[in-house]
C-alpha cells in the first residue's frame, strides 16, 4: 500500500497527485447531475401540463423531494458498509456511477413509472459513489497528512464546480428546452465520469480495493477507554424497530398525500386517526431512549463528548431543514414571486455577468484538464479521451447557450439560476474562511455553529421583507431579483461555518472505534433534516394562504436565529462537555 501511494506522488498535478484530479473530474461530474436534476425535480412537478410539467399541487413535490434527498443520506449507510466490509471503494463508486447513469436515463423518459424508478436509481447510487470518494482521497494522503487540507481543498472545487454548473446548464435546458434535455444531459455526464474513472482506475494501485480482514481500530483520543459497551439484544430490537418505522412513514409520506389518501405502501390507521403522525413520533422516541440507554454506560469523558455531538447533531438537523428551502420553496418563490425580466442596460449586464460567470470557470477547469493530459495521457488515453469529450461537449452547450441569450433583447433570468449563487459564493470565499479557521481569532464549535444558524435567519429574514408586499394567497408577485441573491449571499456563509467542520468535530470528539457509529448517526440527523425540508416547503402553501408567504420566511427566520443564540449561550456547557477538544 505504501508503496502505490509514494508512487502517486511522482506525477503531480498543481503539486498533487494525478490521481486526485481523476477523482476531481469523476465527483464534478457525479455533482453535475445530481444537482442538475436537483434544481429541477420540484419545478417539474408543479409546472402546468401545457409546460410539460405534471401539474402536481406545490404540497406534493416538497413530500416527494423530502423524501428523496432524505433517503439519498440514508443510503450512504449502505453504500458505506458494502464499501467498507464487501467491495472496496472503487467498485462503489463504479456501482454508484452506472446507477445514477441508469436514473437519469429513466428519468428522461417523464413517464411516471420511469421518473419514480429513476429516482429509487438515484437514491442507491448516491448512497454507494457519495461516502467512497473521500475514503480513496484518505487512503491516498495516509503518509502525508501535512498535503491532506489542499487535496481536499481542490476536491471541494470540483463539488461546486459541478454544482455549479449542472444547475446552470441542466436548469438552462430544462426550463427553456424540455425537462428531458434537462434531466438526460445530467445522465450523459454521469456516464462521461463514469468512463473516465473507470479507464484511469489503475493510476489508484491497490487503493480502495476489496478491503481486507479488518484491523482492529486504535481509539486516538482516549488511551485509558477500555470500557466497551456492546449492544445488548434489545437495543438492537429497538434500533430494527425505530428504522422500520421511521422508513416506512418517510416512504409512505408522499405516496399517502400524492393520492390524497386513497391508496398507502403502509397501512397505519391501525395506530389511530393520526397514525402515520404516531408512527415517526413512535420512531424518534425510540431512538431517543437508545441514547438514554446507552450514552450513560460509557466513561464520564466519552458520555460527555458524545452528549456535545448529539446537540451539534440536533443543531445540524435544523440547519439542514432551512438551508435546503433552495430547491423547494425558494426555487417556487423564484419562479412564481420574482422579477426574472430584464430589459434595456439591466438585460444586458446580466448577459454579461452571466457570460463572465460561465466562463471563466470552465476556462480555469479546461487549463486543470490540460495539465492532467500531459502527465496521464500516454498511460491512461481512452480515459482521457472520454473526459475530453464531455468538455466538447460542455463548452458546446454553454456557448450555445450564451449565444441563444445575446440574440434576444430582453434577458429571462431562469428560476433555476439562483441555485448558482451558493457554488459561486462558495468558490469565491471559502479560501476566506479557511484563513479564519486557521487564524488566531477562530471561532470555537459553538460560535461556529450560531454564527452559521444566525447567518441562516439573516438570509432568510432577506426574503421575508422581500415578500413582505406579496398579498395573501396570492399565487404570482414581482418581487426584486436582490433579496434571492441576499439570502444565498447569507446562507453560504452560514453553510462554511457549519457544512465542512461539522465531520471534523465528530472524528474529534469520540473514540476511533466508535466514529463509524456517531458518523451513522451523523447522516440520520442531516436526513432527517432533509425530510423535514420537505415538511416545512409543504407548510409554507398552508402558511402563504392564511397569513401570507413573508410570515413562513419570518418563521424560518426566528427559527434559525433562536438555535444560534442558543447555540452561543450553551458555550460554557457544550466546552465542558467537549473536554479539551477545540
């Protein structure tokens, strides 16, 4: 092993291996079309049928989206233990890829069995490619963990250079061409990553292979914890129960409300008139009492380290539920409240700004491929040929694109453009904010975490006086551009204060051999956030009826504002609990 990683070390790229620039294009790639289908999958559903869309009622796309992006985290639990325990990582991510590429096929097609199979296509796919890439990145920097920080840097990038530009183009396409174009062309280059991972596998060695009979974990952070504590048979009991009731309501959700009650995967009216309510209140309290069962069994510093990850987790939860409102209720406040027409000077900056904006990443990405050829071609040329292709291609839609825009007089910001802002925001101030992490003033996980929950409610409270003039009921408004690009403004620094340390305090704050647990744990809470997304998008139409849709974003607003004041009056106790770890 050792011996494939010094090897990786002798062609670089930008002073890092090629190999990490193999995995930069297969995950810009695999973010290209998840959030390129993303962007789209609730404008689709409640478009008119004259639109090509379903007509679905706004309720029932933010139930199914809910559930989707919830299942999408869950899934990683599987995705991890196959790739961990059975098949490697590479061969996860080759499974994940083909299956995604098989989703986006199906969901091309805009036939209901096709669009609900691609989407069950799609939520196993993530689940096996998403958690697996990093782990080939750890397994490849395992002896130089002073280069780790960068290569993650760079593999951060490509994430939101594929964000970035799946929203723009697929969003482009299927708003202005055909939801087909938008969701196949996020196939089509799931497939390009695909090839160009799997032709340049071997540049990895032994890496991420069929995992061996596994090591016994070194606990790093506590050398006198001895104290195991197993599960017993009726915690386990309690856990079957607890995830078999909380899937079945996540799954039986849309389907009950979609068909307005006639037809349920799972029938609970056994458990009451409000028994689909009952049965994930049932499923939370269960798994509340398996952390009462179990976190007071450990020694008093892992009790305590744990009982701080649970609230950061209880945090995350509600982070997650606001800051996902981007594809659901702020994608509908964009299309059907906002002022996406402009004309005169106005239509013409944005044609410009929205040129600049396309190009010059895909020009800085193009001059990274170019560099990648020259060291990686002679060896590994149908890889690059494919990736090659997909970047023909790319370039060929974006001038395209740009091109159609020009030719008109008035510029018709599309809903889905929005969504761009947070990769753009990102890529332009993360560089910012890791040199505040690593400054003398940075902030501890407590301000961290207020700073990024009261940064959420500012955003939010953008788009409540925004929508402060918009009637109740009212089903259309022109409200100014200015307030969605405050509240991505907003909300993407709230997400760097709180998305990327959030991991790094888990591997901080328990034992090694237990991270492989609170990291399940970890994934439920931003699933269970996810899910409750959904169920707050679906309250808004309730909200927008009777008190008007500037009162939902308040609410939201005061939400996220309390938790991080909460957050920030809790440090004395949360820094006790963390016993030295900062």
């Amino acid at each position: 092993m050792n011996t494939d990683v010094e090897s990786m070390f002798q062609d670089k790229v930008i002073g890092h291996p090629a190999g990490l620039f193999v995995l930069f294009f297969t995950e810009m790639w695999e973010r290209f079309s998840y959030y390129g289908m993303r962007a789209l999958l609730v404008m689709f559903f409640t478009a008119a049928l004259l639109d090509g869309g379903w007509g679905w009622p706004r309720e029932h796309a933010f139930a199914i989206f809910g559930t989707y992006t919830s299942l999408v985290y869950l899934s990683t639990l599987l995705g991890g233990y196959m790739a961990d325990k059975k098949i490697g990582y590479r061969w996860a991510v080759v499974i994940g890829a083909l299956l995604m590429t098989l989703g986006h096929a199906c969901m091309a097609l805009e036939v209901p069995f096709f669009i609900y199979t691609g989407l069950t296509l799609l939520v196993f796919g993530s689940g096996f490619f998403k958690p697996n890439m990093t782990s080939i990145i750890s397994e490849m920097y395992v002896n130089r963990p002073e280069k780790k920080d960068g290569a993650y840097t760079i593999f951060y990038m490509g994430v939101n250079a594929g964000a970035f530009l799946g929203i723009l183009l697929c969003g482009y396409l299927g708003e202005k061409v055909g939801w087909s174009w938008g969701f196949g062309v996020a196939g089509i280059f799931m497939l390009f990553g695909l090839l160009q991972f799997w032709f340049a596998q071997n540049i990895f060695g032994k890496i991420g292979l069929k995992p061996a009979k596994a090591e016994p974990i070194a606990d790093e952070l506590i050398t006198d914890e001895t104290k195991l504590n197993p599960f017993t048979p009726l915690q386990l009991g309690i856990i079957v129960v607890a995830a078999v009731l909380g899937l079945a309501w996540i799954l039986n959700d849309p389907v009950s409300k979609i068909s307005e009650g006639e037809y349920d995967l799972f029938d609970f009216s056994a458990f009451g008139l409000a028994g689909s309510n009952l049965v994930i209140l049932t499923a939370l309290m269960l798994f509340i009492l398996l952390l009462v069962i179990r976190i007071p069994k450990y020694t008093r510093i892992v009790r305590d380290r744990m009982l701080a990850v649970v609230f950061f987790a209880f945090i995350t939860i509600f982070f997650w539920a606001i800051f996902e409102q981007a594809p659901g209720s702020l994608t509908i406040f964009a299309r059907d409240y906002t002022q996406r027409v402009l004309e005169g000077d106005s239509a013409m900056i944005f044609k410009v700004i929205n040129s600049l904006m396309t190009l010059i990443p895909l020009s800085i990405i193009s001059w990274v491929l170019w560099l990648l050829f020259k060291k990686t071609f002679a060896k590994y040329a149908l890889s690059n040929i494919f990736l090659a292709t997909s970047f023909i291609i790319i370039w060929g839609i974006a001038l395209w694109m740009l091109y159609t825009e020009f030719l008109k007089d008035i510029a018709e910001v599309p809903a889905s453009w929005f969504g761009v802002l947070n990769s753009l925001f990102i890529i332009a101030m993360a560089p910012l904010f890791s040199k505040w992490w690593e400054s003398k003033y940075n902030p501890n996980a407590n301000m961290k975490y207020a700073l990024g929950m009261i940064l959420l409610g500012v955003g939010m409270a953008c788009v409540a006086i925004g929508a402060g003039d918009i009637a109740v009921g009212a089903e259309t408004a022109k409200v100014s551009m200015i307030w969605l690009i405050l509240v991505y403004f907003f909300h993407t620094m709230g997400e760097l204060c709180i998305s990327p340390v959030a991991l790094s305090y888990v591997s901080k704050l328990v034992p090694g051999r237990m991270i492989a647990m609170m990291f399940g744990i970890w994934y439920l809470a931003v699933a269970i956030g996810m899910k409750l997304a959904g169920v707050f998008g679906e309250a808004s139409e309730g909200i927008a009826q009777t008190e008007g849709l500037s009162y939902f974003f308040w609410l939201l607003t005061a939400a996220a504002v309390g938790l991080g004041v909460l957050s920030a009056v809790l440090y004395p106790v949360i820094k006790k609990l963390m016993h030295g770890v900062r």
